[in-house]
C-alpha cells in the first residue's frame, strides 16, 4: 500500500565508472523470489578537471566534490608513464590534529591519463603519488585545499603576489593557519609547516615522516628526490646544496624566471623573482613593519589599508623548525651568479631582501 524511491550513496566510484547495483526480493522466510541486475555509469560532468586551463605540480580545490587533473610531469603536458597505481601519500590540518587517512582526500584512482579524487570540506594540504608496478613513486602532486588565495599588487608595479603563504589556509596575522608549508630549492615538494605560533613541532599528519639523508651521489639527484618527496636531503660539502653535482657548482635552473616542471606552486602562478629586480627589493621592503604581537612583517600594500602578512614561520634544518616566531625565510626563483639563490629574510630587528 505504497509507493518508496531507494537511493544508494556509492562509496568509492569515480564519476564515469561503470557499476552494477542488484535488486532482491525476499518473502517471509528470507527466500528470493525476484531479483533484477541493471548496468549504470556515473556521469562524467560531475569530475572537475582541475588541469583544463594547464598543468602543475600544485592544485588549488576550494570545495568539497569530485575533481580530476593529467598524470603529467610538472607543468609539461607530457604524460607520465608506467603509473600502477595512486594513492594519497599524506594528509594535514596544518596544526595539532592529526587527521585520518580520507579526511582531507580519498577514493584516488587513475585512468586514462587522469587522476580522479574526491576532496571533504575540511581545510589542509594533501599529496598524491603514482607509483610503478615496484611500488616505486614516479610523481607526486600537492592538493591544496582552500579557499581561492587573492592577488595583491605590490607598491612600485614590483609584482602580484598571493595573499598567503604555499599551503596556508589563510592570511590573518597570528592564524597558525597562515604558516604554511616549507620547501627545499628546486624541490616541487611540501614539507609540513608548524603545529602552532608558539612552538616549534611539525604540523600533525596522516605519516610518520622519515629523518633526513645527506646529499650525495645517489640521495642528491632529482630521480631521488621526486622518488622521495617526504624525505629532507641535506646539503653536501661540495656546493653547500642538497643537489649533488660533483663539483663545487650548483644547478640554477631547477627554478626559475619561467615557470619550471619544478615549480611547486599552482596553475598561473610561480616562485618570485629575488634580488635586486626582484619583487621585494623594489618594492621597498623596510623593517619598519614587523608586528611583535602576531610575530611577522606587515607589509602596507597601499594608502587604504591593505598589508601583505608575512609571519615568522621560522625554517626547517631537517628534523625539526628553527627561529619560529623569530625569523621568516622566502626563496626566490634566482640565483646570485654561482652563489645560493636569492631569498627574503626578517626578523624583529632586521631585514635583507637581496639574499
């Protein structure tokens, strides 16, 4: 005496996958006296492809929902080959929780050159691999779970810059969520930022991340670092940089004033220009904006009231976080002829835009 309409939530299924759902119908005794097969397919326009307008290492996911991106390497629109299979590598908050494995992402799967995930609600940061049949990780991709950062223009046409940190979830002076996340040189990789403002603990994550390795011949090249994306190589004797190279030069080109398959940021966007015509050179950085209170660099974008935040999130020596609170370190895309890359530092009484 009725009629119902029964709905079923698929756990697991890509938009687009074919599946099969079984009907039964049972008497009083439990025995079956019909059942039915039908054959459905998800439809396709429910996947974002977060890679339609171009490719990079680092995706920008501002909603819950299922999304998609190419298997390439970097920016390139060269198709990664030999993937077996994918899966998330690690999940954070970016603070002292630590989440589950799915909270942030889960149902990863691959399929004709694309990865397809399903994103929560939750804010943080994600990595998915491909790995070969070796179980050996071939690339890996930062899934950045916030909401759309915003452009800032900087004082003397310098540059657009965003208005947050790599992997911070927002840009409010004193949030542990306007952190971030740390990078080595040339590396297209996160490591996790801090758990709080106030000490100097790595943010929780879905892993135990690895100690560090010195750089060498094998653990120095870039085969093993995109092999390695949660392992932290520390510089060689050599040239002082964790690239190893034989000789007392460095590799300047991992980086640089074009965006390279290295570049760790998302679509549209790359690691500044440093130096003396770099962005925050001419714009005219000063130590005349460090907030004491919220420990970081306040920087006046205009008349109106507009300031870019930089905090103090201190910088990572391998196996823990250094002058948090007390030091905020940048790098640019630029190298000084054969010395180190240029890079943005400040601390409460000083600052140095030209290194």
């Amino acid at each position: 005496g009725g009629k119902g309409e029964y709905k079923a939530i698929i756990e697991g299924l890509a938009p687009g996958s074919r599946y099969e759902v079984k009907a039964y119908a049972k008497n009083n005794e439990g025995t079956v006296y019909s059942s039915s097969v039908t054959f459905c397919t998800l439809p396709d326009e429910e996947v974002e492809d977060l890679s339609v307008y171009g490719t990079a290492n680092s995706y920008i996911v501002s909603r819950s929902g299922w999304f998609k991106f190419k298997a390439t390497i970097g920016r390139s629109q060269e198709l990664l080959g030999g993937i077996d299979t994918v899966e998330v590598l690690w999940e954070s908050f970016g603070n002292n929780i630590k989440p589950e494995k799915g909270d942030l992402v889960k149902n990863v799967t691959y399929e004709d050159g694309y990865i397809t995930f399903m994103s929560s609600l939750e804010e943080g940061n994600a990595v998915i691999c491909a790995k070969n049949s070796d179980g050996t990780i071939l690339w890996s991709w930062h899934i950045w779970l916030t909401d759309q950062p915003a452009e800032q223009l900087y004082p003397n046409n310098a540059g657009v810059m965003m208005d947050r940190n790599l992997g911070a979830t927002s840009d409010v002076p004193g949030d542990v969520k306007s952190l971030g996340l740390f990078y080595q040189w040339g590396r297209k990789d996160p490591f996790l930022g801090a758990e709080s403002v106030n000490n100097s603990n790595f943010a929780k994550s879905t892993i135990e991340w690895p100690g560090y390795v010195y750089s060498d011949a094998t653990t120095g090249t870039m085969e093993y670092a995109v092999q390695h994306p949660t392992q932290f190589i520390m510089s060689n004797n050599l040239n002082n940089e964790w690239l190893f190279t034989g000789t007392k030069d460095k590799n300047t080109t991992l980086w640089g004033e074009d965006k390279t398959i290295y570049d760790p940021c998302p679509l549209g966007w790359r690691v500044p220009d440093g130096g003396d015509l770099g962005v925050w050179k001419v714009a005219g950085f000063t130590n005349d904006e460090f907030d004491n209170t919220n420990r970081g660099y306040n920087f006046p974008l205009s008349d109106d009231g507009v300031y870019a935040w930089y905090p103090t999130a201190g910088y990572h020596t391998g196996n823990s976080i250094t002058d948090l609170r007390h030091y905020g370190h940048y790098w640019s895309s630029v190298h000084q002829g054969g010395e180190s890359a240029y890079y943005f530092y400040f601390t409460s009484w000083s600052v140095n835009v030209t290194w």
